[in-house]
C-alpha cells in the first residue's frame, strides 16, 4: 500500500455543488497532515492544516478519520475559482512528509 | 516579504552538463527541502535540510547532491545532468520539519 493515496480524478462538478475527496494514509502514527492546492503550473499553496479535532475555513471543511486512516475535504458552493489539483499531505517516518498524487477538480459553469 | 524564491525558473541542458539551482527563503524557517514533481508522481522528495548544518536524503536522491548554506540558502546541484531529471523543481520551507511548508515558484528543467 502506498503510504498517501488520492483518487486522481478528475472531479467534474457544477458550480454550486457540494463536493469531497478523501486521502488515505498508512503510517497509523501520524498525527498532523495538510491539504495544499496546486494551479495548472504554479506551486502548491497551503489549503489547511487537518488535526484531530479537523478544521473550517469558510466553504472548506477538512476531518481526520483515524480509526480509517484517512482526512477529507469537504468544499461547498463549488466556485469556478476552485478548479485546481488538491494534494494532501502526511506525516512519513522516513522522509517527514509524503505528498500524494493529488485530486483534480474541475468546475463547471 | 518575498517567502521562497528560486533561480532560475527555467533551464534547458544537454546530457552530461552541470548546474546548481538555487532556494532562499526569508521566513527565517529551520527546515528546507527539495522536492521534483512529474506527470502522475506527485511531488517526490530528494532531499531535504531539517535545520542549518544538517542535510539528508529523500526518496529518490540519485543523481543530486545538495548544499544547505546557511539558514536562508539551500541549494540543489546536478553534477552530470541525464534526460530522467527533465522535471519541475520546487524548493519549500517549514519552521520545523512537522510543520506546514512554503513552496517556491519552481524550476522547469529540461535535460535534452
């Protein structure tokens, strides 16, 4: 198993709609963890820090599930401006973060 | 406050030359890193300095080497460049190595 998964996507959504994209991690010690957007050739941008108690920043909510080992991040009233790749990121013993993949969205007018 | 710069943003090479790309940051973080980002790899560490004087490997260290400066400078080298090494590079900072980063502009590398 790979140590952080995405589903690659991509999500096509009206704008408006609710959407949410999971991350599953392995390493069951990890205790802090990041979603970070990514424009078509820009660097990653800090989205939001996921800890246990999860977080809110207006439209986007993120939850830890450690029982599953997974975080969310939960978007709603989808913005066009939302299009990006998400990437989440974990905690690694061995080289202190993992990114995964990433997660692409795209919303539609 | 310019966060994380770069140099250069862009560079084409031939098989077999040399160039080193530069990071600064000005957040006064401890902790820097290198990463190489390809189609459908994501982001993928080389290496990465957890504080001033300390450099380590990351997941796929071959072919680079790196040198942390000083606290602000942490610089990348491609000794004998190979067309596997044709990525995006970016360069990113946190004030521990468990915090969140902070993500240059990048570098897109062509090795022909």
């Amino acid at each position: 198993r790979k140590e952080v998964e995405q589903d690659p996507g991509p999500f096509n959504v009206p704008e408006g709609a609710t959407v949410a994209f999971n991350c599953t991690y392995s390493n069951s010690a990890s205790q802090s963890f990041f979603w970070y957007r990514q424009d078509c050739r820009k660097e990653p941008k800090l989205l939001m820090s996921v800890y246990s108690s999860g977080n809110e920043d207006g439209r986007f909510t993120a939850q830890l599930n450690r029982a599953s080992q997974y975080i969310s991040l939960l978007i709603r009233d989808s913005k066009l401006s939302d299009s990006a790749t998400y990437l989440c990121a974990a905690p690694s013993g061995t080289y202190k973060y993992i990114f995964g993949t990433g997660t692409r969205l795209k919303v539609l007018a | 406050n310019a966060g994380v710069t770069q140099t250069p943003k862009f560079q084409v090479l031939k098989t077999g030359q040399s160039m080193t790309l530069q990071c600064a940051q000005d957040m006064n973080h401890n902790s820097m890193y290198w990463y190489r980002q390809d189609p459908g790899m994501g982001l993928r560490l080389i290496y990465y300095s957890a504080s001033e004087g300390t450099t380590d490997k990351g997941e796929v260290p071959n072919g680079y080497n790196v040198s942390r400066l000083n606290k602000r400078e942490f610089s990348l080298r491609l000794e004998s460049a190979a067309p596997s090494q044709t990525s995006v590079y970016f360069c990113a900072s946190s004030e521990w190595v468990y915090n969140e980063q902070f993500f240059g502009p990048g570098t897109r590398l062509t090795v022909l």
